[in-house]
C-alpha cells in the first residue's frame, strides 16, 4: 500500500472531485449553485482522500467512494436519488474507462505503471492523460445530452 501525498491531493483528487460532481449535473439537468459545487467537491475530495489511505483492500474505496459520492451529493446539491444513482454510476464508469485507456497507452509506451513505486510527482504526470481523457469525455456527454434528438430523453 502506498502512501497518498498532497501532490495527489491537490492535482489529483480534487480535479477528479470536481469533475465527477459537475458531470452528475450535467446528468441530472441542474444549474450549478457554485457554493454547493465547490463545497461537495471538496467534501468528496477530503473523504476519498482519507478513505484511499485506510488499510483496506484496493477497490473498496472505490465502493465506499461512490456510496459517499451518492450521499453528499443528494444532500449538499439535493439531486433525486435516481438521477445521483445512474450520474455517479455513469461517472466513475467513466473515469475507470479513461484510467484504463491511460494504463493501456502507457503500457504501450513500455512504461513501468505501478504505482506504488512512482515518486508523486511522476504519478501526477501519468496520470494526466486519464484526467484529460475524462474531461473529454464529460464534454462530450453534455453535447450528446444537449441534442435530445441523438438520445431519448431517460435521465
């Protein structure tokens, strides 16, 4: 297990907070009241940070993360549980898929990814690809949720 550092704090985990909340937004068709974005964000930002350094298997953060992520939003931002569920779920599928592709490519690129050897600072860098990969992705979404004709309106 190795240990979190405010390198993956700062440049890390709070970027991925405020991205994860902002596209649960764009999910749920809300405004952003930016206090209760910001203050959400650093919420989960805080939790999962601390829950990451727990000595618990790698995975069930992510679980207690996201029951987390469903909690403080219904209740910080007041999102319907239905519509938090399916953005959370959604979200972290997303950010999972575009940590995969960032791994894949970097294994391509026949770079050593384990991360519990990286000092934090080479750990921010290879992981930027992923955080930008997931804000494409989040963009995209939007424009695909904006245009009603591409999908049907379930969320």
């Amino acid at each position: 297990m190795f240990k979190l550092t405010c390198i993956d704090f700062f440049f890390r985990t709070i970027p991925e907070q405020l991205i994860i909340v902002w596209g649960i937004h764009i999910i749920s068709k809300r405004n952003i009241n930016m206090f209760k974005y910001i203050l959400s964000s650093l919420i989960l930002a805080i939790s999962c940070f601390i829950i990451r350094d727990l000595p618990i298997y790698y995975g069930v953060n992510t679980d207690i993360c996201i029951m987390l992520t469903i909690i403080i939003v219904m209740f910080i931002i007041d999102i319907p549980l239905i519509k938090n569920v399916i953005g959370t779920f959604l979200l972290y599928f997303m950010l999972s898929l575009s940590e995969t592709i960032n791994m894949l490519l970097l294994s391509g690129l026949n770079i050593d990814t384990d991360i519990s050897v990286l000092q934090p600072m080479t750990r921010f860098l290879y992981g930027i690809p992923s955080l930008i990969t997931f804000i494409i992705s989040v963009i995209i979404l939007r424009f695909i949720l904006k245009n009603k004709k591409v999908i049907p309106n379930y969320f």
